[in-house]
C-alpha cells in the first residue's frame, strides 16, 4: 500500500519521506510515520518560523500511553460510541475499534489529519469515521495530549463535561495547570520518533460526565386573604 501523495508533500523540513513504523507500546498497529532520516532539528527551526506542524507524521507518547490502556482494558469502549479528540496520526482512534468500539469518531481540525488517520485505519484493516466538529454527545471521549492550548483546554474541562464522560492522557507539559481529578494511572512513553524531550510519562485520568442538578423551584409565599389579621412581630 503507498502512501498518499498529499501528506507527502506536507511534510516540510522535518523528513523526506513516510515509513510503514510500529510505535513502542502499541506493535500491533503500523502507521504511516516519519522515517528515520527525519531531520528534527530543521523541523523544530521550521516551527520557529510559524509553519504548520505534521502533527500526524508522529505518534505522540500520549497517544501511545491511551492506546495501550485501551487495548489494555478493552471494556471500557466495548459496544460504544467513542470520540478521539484531536486524533493525530489516529492511534487512539484505532486502538478503540480494535478493542471492539461500536463506532468511533476521530476528531482534528487538519483535514491532512483526518487524511492520515483514515490511511492508518485502512492500512490497519480497521473502519473509523472522521470529522472536523465535536458530536452532541458520546459514550466515551478519548483525548490525549490536548491541554497545552488554553481555548481547547477550556473547552475539554468545560463544555465537552456536559456531553459526556473523558478519558484522559496528559503528559503534564511545564506551564500546563495540573488537572484536577484523580490520577488513575501513570504510563511510560514517549513520543516516535522522538521530538518531545523530556516528556517521558502520561498521566490518565477519569473524568466523569458533569451532571446538571435541576433546578429548585421557588415557592411563593403564601397569599393573605383580605380579611385574615396580621400577626404581629415579637
């Protein structure tokens, strides 16, 4: 299977060409990565200069960390419908229809994205859907590293509560407010091939769906009927 010629021509200073790679923690899958004579130092001066990131042309130590814990703990999307928030290279999003998700959604902005995260899944003999917008509502939201931009860091503590429960992996970048949930486990990982020193462990966390209280109604005060005396104060 070749590779689509758009993402390669969307590479930039970073490498020369895809390979067929397996992430450390998650072997069961190959992805359409960079190759090995990436040049992170030209990619990382590129950035610099403000040019777009292929983000997808890398499998993020946090995208590895939730996806082994899904493969891992297959019941958790078991017969669900899953969102991967902010997919990358699409790994989280495979690792849930692998581990039986009844649909799964991989979500990114970048259509170049969304374009790798479909190639992945084909090549990989797996079937997801893609888009550019958050659903209403979800069984399951999967997001790995998605807390360092303060709008979608808002918007995942915030909004996103409100249409279902998170699963979540962070690997608590300096400069990123701690989360405040419990921790549910810490996983080594890093990202493939590696740009993210020294990021080398993942935190997940549960962060369960906020549930509306409604409302108390206010009950009015009893009316006085015309001729009913006062009581007086004491």
């Amino acid at each position: 299977m070749a590779v689509n010629p758009d993402l390669q021509a969307h590479l930039g200073a970073f490498g020369s060409h895809l390979d067929r790679r397996r992430p450390p923690l998650c072997p069961e899958f190959e992805l359409w990565l960079f190759a090995d004579d990436v040049d992170l130092e030209a990619g990382c001066e590129t950035l610099a200069e403000g040019a777009a990131p292929p983000f997808w042309a890398f499998c993020w130590g946090s995208g590895q960390a939730l996806a082994r814990y899904v493969l891992d703990h297959p019941e958790r999307v078991r017969d669900q419908n899953i969102v991967d928030l902010g997919t990358g290279s699409g790994i989280v999003a495979l690792a849930a229809a692998r581990a039986g998700a009844r649909e799964v959604t991989a979500l990114d902005l970048d259509p170049l994205s969304r374009n790798a995260a479909r190639l992945n899944a084909e090549l990989n003999g797996l079937e997801i859907q893609t888009s550019c917008e958050a659903p209403a509502a979800w069984d399951l939201m999967l997001a790995a590293d998605v807390l360092y931009e303060t709008g979608l860091r808002e918007w995942v503590l915030g909004e996103a509560r409100n249409r279902g429960p998170i699963l979540l992996g962070d690997p608590r970048r300096t400069g990123t407010p701690r989360v405040e949930f419990p921790e549910l486990m810490k996983i080594p990982a890093h990202t493939f091939p590696d740009v993210d020193s020294p990021q080398k462990d993942v935190v997940l966390y549960d962060i369960p769906r906020r549930i509306s209280r409604p409302r108390r109604e206010r009950r009015l005060p009893a009316q006085r009927h015309e001729n009913e005396p006062t009581r007086s104060a004491r």
